[in-house]
C-alpha cells in the first residue's frame, strides 16, 4: 500500500527532470518516500498525466520503456528530439545522464 499523496509527489519529480536528464523508476520511488514502489511509478507513468515529461524515466537497466505510447522506439524518438543519445539496443548511458534533484 502506498501512502496517500504518493502520485502527487511523483507527479511534481518528474514535472522536474531537466531536459536531456533521466531517472529511474526506482529511484524516483525512493525520493517519493517508498524505495519498493518503482512499479507503482510505472503505473503512474502509464495512466497518470500525459503532459509530464515521462520519456526522462528509464528503467534500473537503463533500458527505454516498452508501455510508452509507440514503444521503445517512440520512447527513443522522443527522447532522442531532446538531445539524448540512444543506443540501438534501446538503452541510455545513466551515469551521464542520471539526475539527481538539489537537495533542500
């Protein structure tokens, strides 16, 4: 169970992501305060609001997401038209491009 203002809190992280940057499922779960909820996260992405930037999240491989709208290769051709290298194998290089949100 996921405490209640959980999708809020991931909406607002990802209305966030910078341009060019990525994170994870996972990690986007942990700062929302539940470290397990990485699938939660996606769920959110796949029914939640279409206009926050959801192609900035991958998985914990690096890897695109099948469920965004086109697949992996709509997920690469998005995120490609905003600068972000991917890989032929649907992957992006995270220990470039993962970011982190300042600390308060």
């Amino acid at each position: 169970m996921v405490e209640p203002g959980f999708k809020a809190r991931v909406e607002a992280l990802v209305a966030s992501i910078p341009r060019g940057r990525v994170m994870t499922y996972g990690q986007i779960a942990a700062l929302c305060g539940n470290a397990r909820a990485a699938r939660i996260v996606g769920g959110i992405a796949h029914f939640g609001d279409p206009g926050l930037p959801w192609q900035r999240v991958v998985n914990v491989r690096c890897g695109l997401a099948a469920g965004y709208p086109g697949g992996r290769a709509g997920h690469k051709q998005v995120l490609e038209a905003e600068g972000v290298a991917v890989s032929p194998d649907y992957q992006v290089n995270v220990m470039e491009l993962l970011w982190w949100p300042p600390r308060d």
